[in-house]
C-alpha cells in the first residue's frame, strides 16, 4: 500500500525572468516498508522534493497523497497535524530543539498531538531505548554528540505511528561508521512499516535504499530496479 | 600474490594444518574471495620452497602442520608497510568508454553516463544489502563489502564529476555561438 | 512501527490543536528557551525598563517642572484686593466686602527694612489653613506664632536676617521671638515673615483673598471710599503643558513600544530555525505563536515591572531636587498617572507584539524559508522611504494644525502627529542605513561589512535605528527647546560673585546722597574692610552723573517703606514721552560713569572707548532711549507717570539722544553697572559725578555667611547691600535633562549594538577563524554602533528640529539660539563615543571558536 504518492508535481520559484524550476512534473510513490533514496547533484531539486513530500511547502502543480489523503486543500492545521502524526523529518542540522532535553525533544510530536506529557516522555525514552541512548534520555543536545543527536532525531521521526520518514542528507556531518549506524536505523524502521524517503548526493547513503531515484534539473531521469537477492554477488572465480 | 602473505599471517598466530588454513583465510575474507583447495597448497609449497615456513612432515595432503619462520615474519612486515604500487593508472574499461562517448556524435554522454551510475548504484546496493544481513558479527566480511563499495563510489563520483565538467564544457562551447559573451570582458578578466 | 499506538488517547484524534498537553508542552518549550536565553532577555528588559524608567521621570519633571496646582500669590482665589492698612473704618470696609463677596482671607503687611541691606522682608499675619490662600502658607519646623512677639521666617527670611528658630528679631523697634520656619510652597523664593493673626501694627496695606470676580460697572464701594486696588488673576492656562506632557507621553509610549520591538526583532533572526523545526515537527501555527506570546508577556511584564520600579525610585529620590530646582514643592504622587499606567500596559502590550512578529513571519512565508535561516528579503527601500516621507509630512502637518501654544490645543491631532514624525523616520531608516552603505562602498573590509550587515538584516537594524533615532531625538529636542527658551529669562540682578554696595536703600531712587571727603574716606576704609573680610579680589567705586543745577534734592519716602536721603538727582536713560501739558518718563536705566577703574575691571582699554560714544553697553534693546537730567531745583523726577504730569509745574529736564557703543565685554545683569556713560559724555553734557556704589568682586560665589557678613558691616557704615537675588531657574535642569537624554540615548545604543553584536557572534567566529586580527573584529564592532549613531543622531536631530519648528511656529525667533554643544556633542560625540565603546567591547576573542552554539 502506498503512503507516499506524487504525481507530476511541479514547483516554480519566482517569476519572470527570475523564475527557476525546482521540479518538473515528478511522480513518485512510495509504499509501505519501502526505503527509496532521491539522489541527485546539487541544485537538482531533492531538498524541494523532500519539503513538499513533508507537506512544508506547498507545490505549484501537481498532486501529493499521504497515507490515503490529498494534502492540496488541506489546512494550515490540518497539515501540521498530518506532519506531527503521520510525518518524521531527519535533517542534516538543526535537528532537535535546544531547550528540550533529548527524551523531550524525541516526546515533542506526540504531546503537540495532546498526549498526556508522561505518557510521551516515557514513550519517548523507550524509543530512545531502542536506539541505544537510554542514558542519554535526560541530556540537552548540545551535550551530545553528533551522532547521539541524529540518533535522537531519528527517534523522534519514528516516534508513534508514524507512516512516512523524510531523511534530507541524514549522515552529511556524521563520519562513515556514524553515517552507516544512522542509516541501519533507518531501515530498520522501514523494515517495521514505515515508507521512507532518504535524499542524499552520496551513493553510499543512497545504496542502502530499496530503490535509488535519480533526479538532474527537477526531473526524474532513472531510477534503480528492485535489487536481486544478497546472494547474487557471490559467484565463484571473483 | 596477496593470498601468499593471507597465508603468512595466519601463520604468524601459531603453527596450523593445511586444511585449517584453507578454513580460516575463507572466514576471514569472507565470502568475498572464495579459493580452491589447490591454490592453498601450492602457494604454502612456494613460501616452504622460499624458506618463509617450514612444514613438520614429508607427509602431503591437509594434515601437514606449518609454521613460520623468521624470515616469513620479516617478509610478511615488509609487505604489510610496502604500499601496492598504484602510480600507473589502471586500464579502466569504463573511463574509456566515457571518453570515447565524448567523441561520438548522436550519443547523449549524460545518459551514457547514467547508465553506468545506474548500475553501479545498483551493485551498492547489492553489497550494502550483504552488508546489513551479515550485521557487525563478521570484521573481516565488512571491511571487504566496505573496501568494495568505497571502490565502487569511487567510481560513481567520478562519473558525478564527469557529468557535470562535461555539461560545463558544452555549455562554454555553446555559449560564444549564441552569442552570449560577458557585457563586460575586460572586468570579467580582471576577476581572479 | 508500534511503539506507541496503544497509548494515544482516542479522543484527540480529531482536535487540530493538540489540546491542553500540547499548549503545555509548547510553553515548556518556551519557558526553556528564556531560561536559555536569558542574557539576551536582559538585555531586552533592561531596555525597556530603562524606557519606561526614563519616561516616568520625564513626564514627572515635564508635569511638575512648570505646572503648578495654584497660583502662588492668589492660592485659589480670583482676586486680591488691597487698602490702606490703617485708618479708623477698616474694620467697617472689610465687613462690607465680606456681605458683598462672601468669604474672605484677610491678611496685614508690613514691609520690614533689613539693616545694611536693599531687600525687605514682607510681615504678614496670613492664617493658616485660609479658605483661599491656605494652599500659599506650609510649617516646615517648628511651630506658627500663636500669640504677640512671636514669629516664623521663611527660609530665604531667615538666611537673610541670618536668625535661625529659637532666636529673636528686632524688626521696626519690635521684638520677635522665631518660633518656626514657614514657607510659600508654590514659591519657596518668597521671602516673609509670619506673625499671628492681628499682630501686624501698624499694618502698611491689607490684602483680601476672594473668588469674587470683578465685573465690568459693577464695582466695589467702600463705606470708606478709601482707595481699593483690586487685581485679578485670570483663568489659568495649563493648556500649553498639558500639550506639552500629551505630546511627552505619547512619545514615551512610543520610544518604550520600539524598544521592545527593537529588541524582540533583532532577538527574531536566531529563532526562526527553532520555530521552523518545530513547525515542521508539527506545530501549528496557534502553537508557534503561543511560545513567542508568552515569551513577550513575561519579558514585557517583568521589564514593565523593573522600569516602573526603577522609575519610580528614581522619581522619587528626584523630587526634593526638582522642588528646589523649580522652586515649588512638588507632590510625590503628582505624576501623570494615566500616562504611566498606558506605558505599562503598552510596554507589556508591545513585548508580546513584537515577540509574536517573528511567528507571523513564519506564518506568512514557509516553514523552509524559518528552517533555512535566511532573512527575509528586504523591502524595496524606496517604498518604505515613500511612506515615511509622507508619515513625517502628514506629523508635521497635524502637528502645526494642533495649535500646542494656545488656549485650547487639539489633543487628538497632538497625539497623532507626535506618533507620526518618529514613525515616519523609522521608515525612513532603511533608505538611510542604504545610503551610508552606498558612502561607505570604498572603506575597508571591515566597515563595508559592517555596514553591508546592516541593509542585509534591514529588519533588526532598522528597529534598532528606530529606537536610537528617537532616544536622539527627544535628547536633541530637549537641548534646542532648552536653548530655545533660556535666553529670554531674565539674566537676574548681578552675578554670584558679585555684591553691589549702594549709598541709597533704594536701586531706583535716582538720587544719590553726596559725601563729604572725611564720609568718603571712612566708607571706603571700611569697605576695604569688608572686602578684606569675605576674601573678596577688587571694590570698584561707582560714580552717577547729576547736573549741578538742578542742586541738592530733598528727603522722600519711597516704595516699600524705605526714606531715600537727600542727594542729587542722578542721570539716566530713559524713554520719554511728551503727551500734552506733562511728560512720561519710563524704562529708567541708571547710567554709571565709565571710569578709569571701571572700564580696567571689565577688561576694556581706554582705547577700545570711541571718544564721541555717549552711552556704552551690551545691550541692543535700548534704541530710543535718551539721557535724562533733571535740571529745576525742587523739580522731582519720578517714574510714576501720573506724579509727573499732575505736578504744578513741569521739571526742567535735558534729554538727549545719545551715541551708543556696544561693547559685549560689559554685562547684562540688571543691577550691576550695564550700562554706562562715558567721561566725554559727562563733559559735553556739562554734568558733575558723584559717587553712588561700589562694586565687590569677589573670588567665587558668594556664600549666606560671607553676605551676612558684609550686610552687618555695611549696616555700621549706613551702606546697603545687594547680592544676587535667588531666583528659581530651570536652567540647570535643561541641562540635566539634556545630559540624561544624551545618556539614554546611549545606553539604548550600547544595548541595541549589544544585542546585534550577540547576534553576529557567528561572523565573527568565522571571520576570527579566518585569520582576522582583533583590529578587524574591533573595527566592526565600531562601525556598526558608530553608524547606527550617526544616522540615528541626524535623523533624530532633524526630526526634533522640523517638529520644534512646527511647534513654535508662531515665533521663530528663540529657534535662532542653536545649542551649539550639545547638537555637537549629540552628532558628533554620541557616534565617536559609540564607535569606542563598540572598539572597546569588542576586544575578546569570541569564546568557543571552534564549536558554534546549537541553533
């Protein structure tokens, strides 16, 4: 079942002569428990893409489903309320809110949604449990590393029911070995159900994706086909 | 070449049968680099031969014991610091067909190139697929795919940087022929 | 992905806002973020209480200063009427007053000459706690005289007679004992001495306190028909006061507003990341704004709060100086009330405004516009500056059509075009932070950046130019409007330094008693004496003119119950009319000979004398004036118009119109010899010289004991002293007033570029990590402050000056005194000093180079 759906979505900056195209007519389902990287050089719109799939910005033409609902039409509101529930967003920076410790920050989606404040802490020190960082639960984040503080991001993305994980360069100011913890993460949510969209200009990152989509100048240009079984590389004589 | 010194190094951890040493290089490479029985026992033949181990019989076959000798020890150091000779560009099948598409009228390069990422990302894919099953239980499997992949990123950068110097090279050559010259060249010269 | 399906309450589902729990944890949020924060929440509350603390004291003085709630010589009532004080039917006179306007206050004078000196003291027997004039009488110790031979002195009484409470004064052949000190509390100048009702005998006059208005044909018999002198006081016109503090208020109002806004928009930049994060977390847009809502009440509150405390204190603490600065008590609780309690609320009102601005932003543009961190694109300048030219044109206009000066100002029009004018300058900010930009093209990296910085962050740096422009503004105002209208007050009789020894009780008797050569050489003995005594540099004898023919004129008694000896009927310049059969002689200037000796104290060679000038002087008011000698032995010259022409004969009088030299070494005081006449003149006019005064100067000012002294050695030598009268200025605190204004200004400038600078602190850390020497970080730092200063002291400067034009429109002319060093220290000083105190502060090295603060 699919949770994320674009279909032909154009987003224009601008206008006149001043006017750039970010994306051109993109089409992109993902479905449930599927991790599909964007991969593309820089400038060729994989952070649009992502802002808009994260009901953030609004595109210009074109349609953009989430879990079953049209988000073209919906309110300020009712769009904030589909990110908080349905939505978990991983940037590269600017994580996590400097004032909130990291099992606050990792509650913060659930009690916007009127969860009753210890019910969210303690469901957000489970997930951070799960991530390893029990012990850090209590600490702000800028008394953790970097590593520890995409680890808590990625907890709070996946915190609750959430349907639909945006990652926008996920391990861009993490070392390889960081990158590659952030990533296992990663797919281990989508291995629980949730669709994820990791965007990224790093093959790496990107081969860890069910499906690699490839964008130049706002368009989809290829994408990888579902990858065989792991066991096809190892042939005799190599 | 490199099996000779594998050899060597499991040496190097105390006296072993054939058979073991056979057993212990496919675990610890992996199954990224699968060898025959046959390979293993004439290579240990050669390192006896060359005075770097010594066997404990005359009797053949895999439960002949070897261990190292200190010249072993010596040359397995030595080869462990020497650094491979990686002066002389490879032959690349690949770079060479990029630069041939370059030159081939009614051939989008771009696309070639694309072709090549694709496929190239694809077995990424595959390797890190490897990767997450085997999980971080096996060192030495990890530190192969890693060795793999890094290679194939390589590879897949390269063809980044391919794609976008020759998207600006067409742009530059195209550019004087529509026209489009700087309003002002000499201040665009005097721009370091 | 289960991690928590189970536990979300079913019945939120379809709530858009979260409810309860997620407004709570919002406001945690919040709260944590000032908690973080709270150095620059500081920085922002100490603005605004410095605000709202400034503007409390400003309009406790702009009230006060001036204002006063009764008039201090009618109290409360409409009209004084004043008789004889003796005489058989005064009593019957009263009694028909008081049937004809009901109540009265009745109070006896008796003017009492101090010994050795030209002032009097005035004895009254006032009743305290007077339907009318009770406002006018205040026990300050001791206690008021109850019964016969008591009295209570004034304080300026009391320092002149040199009697304190406890002792007693011999005053006309009777003797007092000093009970209490007493003042007038709407002029503590007033000098008197109270006395129990009835004791005042002989009483010279007898006022009479009534609200009674005179009316036109509808006049006062006395049964006695004796003489009645009835003065009425008209409405009193606070009007120009009131628009004064309207005007003052609204400013305030407005200055506390900006400072909050200043502070919250320049705070603004940094939060948007966190507000987009948490907008893209899933917050709505009621969430955002929550978070900064409260944020702004509690820094609005407590800033509130801290100036209303801090002001008060201050006002408090400066009430006693103000008092005897304007010479009035003043009532601690008499401040503006209504205008303190809007600034408050405003000032909590503007903090939660402009803490709310930045999540408007977000709500307008996107979430990933707040997420990236860039500033919002700049308004084109030229349309901002479209509608601040028309804001300050449209001020100005309502301003000059609000007639501030007359009876009945339009306190709508006021309040708009005061908001108007600093409203419109902060729009123009922009274009001028632009074109200082456009200027400074050519400077150095580390100016350019600092200026391109400003236009780049248009939003903080424009606030932030706005609230300095007005600090400067209101401090430049203060300083034109201060110069504007010290020069017409009057300079006073003589200087400090100065005693004035006069041979005639009287400064206006016009008649100088001639000495013989042993009197003269005893009074000059002894003021050498007394000169030696009080430390005094030099004694300059003075000498009046008189024509030898008019000869030796008679005893007379004068005003204010003086006798003026026999003497010679002295020269002077004067205006005079011929009406008819008599002559109106007015504007009497006593002329002094220029001697030798007085020309050499002045510091004015022979040389510099023109030998045909009669008159010489600093003054430029004395056109159509002449030199007038009475000639006619028995003639009697007097001021008094009606004597002169109702005499039997006109006096025989010489006028002529004399040569005038300006010299603007001589001084302006009124007592001290002005004006004088030279020695050619004395010889064509034919006229003698005679001494009349001698001028002491002495080191320093004079204090009450060195005076006290002199009087008590001049009364033994038959002489009278004069000295400066103490005279209520509210010079020194224009002075003040602008100095405070200069220091407000900059202390909202050194907190505006504080705050910036704490904002910038990531440039810096990359420009220190690029190799900048703490030169360039210094030199930053200056610019930016000096810039803001600048244009803020010109903008401010200009605006001040085009709403006192506006203000005064109706007479230019006290517009013409510029303060010259206070505009210089304002547009010159304020951007030096800042730009050292920026070079100053920004010495340090930026702490944690290497790990920048989470956003």
């Amino acid at each position: 079942m699919s949770v994320l759906e674009l279909n032909g979505v154009s987003k224009v900056y601008g206008d006149g002569p001043a006017e750039v195209r970010a994306l051109h007519e993109v089409s992109l389902t993902v479905d449930e428990g599927e991790l599909v990287a964007v991969m593309g050089p820089s400038g060729s719109g994989k952070s649009t893409l992502l802002t808009i799939a994260g009901t953030l910005e609004a595109p210009s033409a074109g349609e953009v489903v989430i879990a079953g609902a049209a988000v073209t039409g919906m309110s300020r509101n009712d769009r904030a309320r589909l990110r908080r529930r349905s939505i978990g967003y991983v940037f590269q920076n600017f994580n996590l809110l400097a004032g909130l410790t990291a099992a606050e920050n990792v509650a913060l989606p659930l009690e916007l949604d009127g969860v009753p404040a210890k019910v969210a802490r303690e469901a957000g020190v489970q997930a951070l449990e799960e991530l390893g960082l029990r012990e850090r639960s209590g600490s702000f984040p800028d008394e953790l590393s970097g590593g520890e503080r995409q680890r808590v991001a990625i907890a709070r993305a996946v915190v609750g029911d959430r349907r639909l994980l945006l990652a926008d360069e996920p391990s861009g100011a993490l070392d390889s070995a960081n990158g590659e913890a952030v990533m296992r993460l990663i797919r281990t949510a989508c291995r629980r159900g949730v669709a994820g969209v990791v965007v990224t200009h790093d093959a790496q990152l990107a081969s860890w994706a069910d499906r690699v989509v490839f964008l130049r100048d706002g368009r989809v240009v290829d994408q990888t086909a579902p990858a065989a079984g792991p066991e096809s590389l190892i042939a005799p004589g190599r | 070449m490199s099996v000779r010194y594998a050899l060597l190094a499991l040496l190097s951890e105390g006296p072993k049968y054939g058979h073991q040493l056979r057993q212990e290089f496919e675990a610890r490479t992996g199954e990224v680099w699968p060898l025959n029985v046959g390979q293993v026992y004439t290579t240990l033949q050669r390192l006896e031969r060359g005075g770097l181990v010594e066997s404990d019989g005359d009797e053949e076959g895999p439960q002949k014991g070897f261990r190292i000798t200190e010249d072993g020890e010596a040359a397995l150091a030595a080869w462990l610091h020497t650094p491979p000779d990686l002066s002389s560009p490879p032959r690349d099948e690949l770079v060479i067909k990029i630069l041939i598409a370059v030159q081939v009228r009614d051939v989008d390069v771009h696309e070639v190139l694309q072709t090549h990422r694709r496929y190239l990302v694809q077995l990424m894919q595959e390797w890190t697929r490897l990767k997450e099953h085997a999980g971080d239980r096996d060192l030495g499997f990890a530190l192969a795919v890693d060795a793999e992949l890094f290679r194939l990123d390589a590879v897949v950068r390269w063809l980044d940087a391919a794609d976008g110097r020759i998207k600006r090279a067409r742009l530059d050559r195209l550019e004087p022929a529509d026209g489009h010259l700087p309003k002002s060249p000499r201040k665009a010269l005097v721009r370091p | 992905m289960t991690v928590l399906t189970s536990d979300r309450p079913a019945e939120v589902k379809g709530r858009a806002g979260g409810g309860a729990p997620a407004r709570r944890a919002v406001v945690r949020w919040g709260w944590r973020l000032f908690r973080r924060e709270w150095r620059r929440h500081l920085l922002i509350i100490s603005m605004l209480a410095l605000a709202v603390a400034a503007t409390i004291v400003g309009l406790g003085t702009a009230t006060n200063a001036a204002k006063l709630s009764a008039d201090p010589e009618f109290g409360t009532a409409a009209t004084i009427l004043s008789l004889r004080g003796s005489g058989p039917q005064l009593s019957d006179d009263l009694e028909a007053i008081r049937a004809r306007v009901g109540a009265i206050d009745v109070v006896a004078h008796q003017e009492v000459a101090v010994p050795g000196s030209v002032s009097t003291i005035d004895l009254r027997d006032q009743r305290p706690g007077g339907t009318f004039n009770g406002v006018t009488l205040r026990l300050d110790s001791g206690r008021y005289p109850t019964g016969p031979g008591e009295v209570a002195l004034s304080e300026g009484a009391s320092k002149l007679l040199n009697i304190k409470v406890g002792g007693m004064w011999t005053a006309n052949g009777q003797a007092w004992h000093v009970v209490g000190t007493v003042e007038n509390p709407l002029n503590l100048q007033e000098r008197f001495a109270l006395v129990a009702p009835g004791h005042v005998v002989p009483a010279a006059t007898v006022s009479v306190f009534t609200d009674w208005h005179p009316v036109p044909g509808d006049g006062l018999q006395l049964p006695s028909r004796a003489a009645l002198h009835i003065i009425s006081r008209g409405h009193p016109s606070t009007a120009a006061v009131d628009a004064l503090v309207l005007a003052l208020g609204t400013l305030g109002l407005l200055f506390v507003g900006l400072m909050a806004v200043a502070g919250f928009t320049v705070m603004a930049q940094r939060r948007h990341r966190a507000l987009g994060m948490l907008a893209a977390v899933g917050a709505t847009d009621r969430h955002v704004r929550l978070v900064l809502l409260a944020d702004g009440a509690v820094v609005g509150g407590v800033g509130a709060l801290a100036g209303a405390v801090v002001g008060l204190a201050a006002w408090f603490a400066f009430v006693p100086a103000l008092s005897s600065l304007a010479g009035h008590r003043i009532d601690r609780s008499a401040l503006p009330w209504w205008a303190v309690g809007a600034m408050l609320l405003l000032a909590t009102l503007t903090a939660v405004g402009a803490a709310w601005w930045p999540a408007r932003a977000i709500a307008r543009t996107s979430v990933v516009a707040a997420l990236s961190g860039r500033p919002s694109p700049p308004q084109p300048a030229h349309r901002f500056a479209a509608a601040g030219t028309l804001l300050l044109a449209g001020g100005l206009v309502l301003l000059f059509l609000s007639r501030p000066g007359s009876e009945h100002p339009r306190a709508p029009m006021i309040v708009t075009g005061t908001l108007a004018i600093p409203v419109g300058l902060l729009f123009l900010a922009p274009l001028s932070i632009r074109l200082l930009a456009a200027a400074g093209r050519h400077t150095g990296v580390a100016v350019r950046l600092a200026l391109r910085d400003l236009v780049r962050y248009q939003a903080r740096s424009g606030a932030a130019l706005g609230s300095v422009t007005l600090a400067v503004g209101i401090a430049a105002a203060i300083a034109v409007s201060a110069a504007a209208s010290d020069a017409p007050q009057p300079v006073g009789n003589l200087p400090t330094d100065q005693l004035m020894v006069h041979l005639s009780p009287n400064r206006e008797a016009e008649q100088a008693p001639p000495l013989s050569g042993d009197q003269l050489q005893a009074v000059t003995t002894g003021l050498q004496q007394i000169a030696s005594d009080i430390g005094a540099r030099s004694v300059v004898p003075l000498e009046q003119a008189y024509s030898p023919q008019a000869g030796l004129q008679p005893a007379h008694a004068g005003p204010r119950g003086r006798t003026v000896p026999a003497g010679y009927a002295t020269t002077s310049l004067s205006r005079i009319t011929v009406s008819g059969p008599g002559i109106d002689i007015s504007t009497m200037n006593p002329l002094y000979v220029a001697t030798p000796s007085l020309l050499a104290h002045y510091g004015i060679p022979a040389s510099a004398v023109d030998p045909t000038a009669d008159v010489l002087s600093a003054r430029t008011d004395l056109q159509g004036l002449k030199i007038f000698t009475p000639e006619l032995r028995g003639g009697q010259a007097s001021s008094e118009p009606g004597t002169a022409s109702n005499a039997p004969r006109a006096p025989k009088i010489s006028s002529v119109e004399p040569r005038i030299q300006t010299l603007s070494q001589l001084p302006l005081y009124t007592s001290a010899p002005s004006i004088l006449l030279t020695t050619g003149a004395v010889q064509r006019l034919g006229l003698g010289t005679v001494p009349a005064a001698w001028l002491i100067q002495a080191a320093g000012p004079l204090t009450d004991t060195q005076i006290q002294t002199a009087t008590t050695a001049a009364s033994a030598l038959g002489l009278y002293v004069e000295n400066r009268d103490e005279q209520a200025s509210l010079a020194p605190l224009r002075n003040w007033s602008t100095a405070v204004g200069v220091l407000v200004a900059l202390g909202v400038l050194g907190m505006t570029v504080g705050l910036i600078r704490s904002e910038t602190a990531g440039d810096l850390r990359t420009l220190a990590a690029a190799g900048a020497s703490s030169t360039i970080r210094r030199t930053i730092a200056g610019a930016t402050s000096a810039a803001l200063a600048l244009l803020g002291a010109i903008l401010g400067t200009a605006g001040a000056y085009a709403a006192l034009l506006v203000w005064h429109r109706s007479d230019l002319s006290p517009l013409h005194r510029v303060p010259v060093v206070n505009l210089a220290v304002i547009l010159a000083g304020l951007p030096l000093l800042a730009w050292t105190g920026g070079w100053l502060l920004a010495g340090r090295e930026p702490p944690a180079l290497g790990r920048p603060p989470l956003e």
